[in-house]
C-alpha cells in the first residue's frame, strides 16, 4: 500500500546567493528562470503532484519579490504562507533556524527543499519511519563538492564517513517537527550541527538519488542547464 502523501513542505528561499551575482543583484536566485520558468515552481509543481497542499517559503533577500511572483499558491492547487525572515529579524536566519520560525505552519512531519536547487524528476514520495527524525536524499558529488556530505550505512542510518563513501546531499528531505522543537524563532543556526547530533543518536536516515539533480551555485551552472 503506498503511503499517504505529506501535506506539507518548506522551500528554503531566503539566502542572498552570493556566487550568483550580478544576477542575484535584482532577482532572488529562487526566481531565476530555468527552462522557461522559474526555478522555485519546478519545485511547487512537483509537490503539487505529489499531494502537498500547503508550502511555506522563507524569505529574506529581495523578499518582497515572492509574494508578487507566486501569489498565493492557488494557481498549482498549493496555499503558500511567507515566512518573512528580513522583515521580522533583519536577515536570513540559515537553515535550521528557518526551519524553526516556519514550524508554526507545519507539520509533524514535512518536506524541506531548497529553492536553489533543480531537482525536476524528484516525486516527493516518501516516509519517516517511528524513531527516525530526518530522511535526506544523497546525490553523487559534483566536482566542486568532491568530499560529500555523508554516506548510508546498510541498514539506511546516515553516518558521516568514511570519505570515500560520502555523498552530496542532494537539500531534500523529510523532518520530523521534533527535531526542531527546542530552538526558539529568530534563532541563527545551520542545519549541520542538528544533522550530527541526530546521526550520533542514530536517528537520521537516508537514500540515493541517481536521477537529475544540480546545485545552481553559479551563473556558469545556471547557463549549463539551457
């Protein structure tokens, strides 16, 4: 039996996205098109598909640019909420702390994507099994990321290493509210440090993306996916 979709998502789209100036100088690097659109819909169109119907976007660069551009979600069959970061603490809070100011609109367990990262064949089907707080999707490493992330032990736990073994996360995932619970909103603070203690404590798992999946750090990678 497959399992129920997950109602809700968060697409990170608050960063400045430094590497992809000029471009990022006048349009959020969530807004840039790619193939025709926006690269931030690839996202709600495909989560749309898989059965979400509620998705928060944070926001913190040219943030006011968003609302305008998505509206409210309706045209994909999405309610999209704004978790405005600069207007509510003068900033991008990173990933686990826009996490944590959105919890309010999600979930106990929900999808969090990165809005800067094309992912178009990904189905947003998965689940989170009792005792697990997080489930990343690991990709193969790009050349300017040649030491990965983490690697999957055989039972699916995520573990650190060895080196040789590592993936690249691919910023797709499924968490549990839980493991968010005990930072307060408008707290600063990367995700990296939550994922090694939820690995130490064996509750962070995982799997391989072997499909299509680009990180769109740069204009020149921007450009390369025509």
């Amino acid at each position: 039996m497959a399992a129920d979709p997950v109602p809700h998502a968060l697409i990170l789209a608050a960063g400045r996205g430094e590497r992809m100036r000029p471009l990022t100088d006048t349009t959020p690097k969530p807004l840039l098109p790619v193939r025709g659109k926006p690269l931030i819909e690839w996202h709600l169109e495909a989560l749309a598909r898989a059965g979400v119907r509620e998705v928060v976007v944070n926001t913190a660069w040219l943030e006011d640019r968003f609302e305008p551009a998505l509206g409210d979600g309706a045209r994909w069959g999405l309610a999209i909420r704004y978790s405005r970061e600069g207007r509510d603490h003068g900033g991008a809070l990173e990933t686990a702390g826009g996490i944590a100011k959105a919890l309010p609109w999600l979930g106990e367990v929900f999808w969090v994507v990165a809005g800067d990262v094309f992912v178009p064949g990904f189905p947003f089907a998965g689940t989170l099994p009792a005792g697990r707080s997080c489930h990343l999707w690991l990709v193969p490493n790009a050349p300017h990321h040649p030491g990965g992330d983490f690697a999957l032990a055989p039972d699916g736990r995520l573990t650190t290493g060895p080196v040789e073994a590592r993936r690249t996360w691919a910023s797709v995932g499924l968490f549990r509210h839980t493991m968010f619970a005990d930072l307060a909103p408008g707290t600063r603070l990367a995700l990296r440090p939550l994922l090694e203690r939820e690995i130490a404590a064996g509750r962070a798992g995982g799997e391989r993306w072997d499909g299509s999946w680009a990180d769109v750090g740069t204009p020149e990678r921007l450009a390369a996916l025509g």
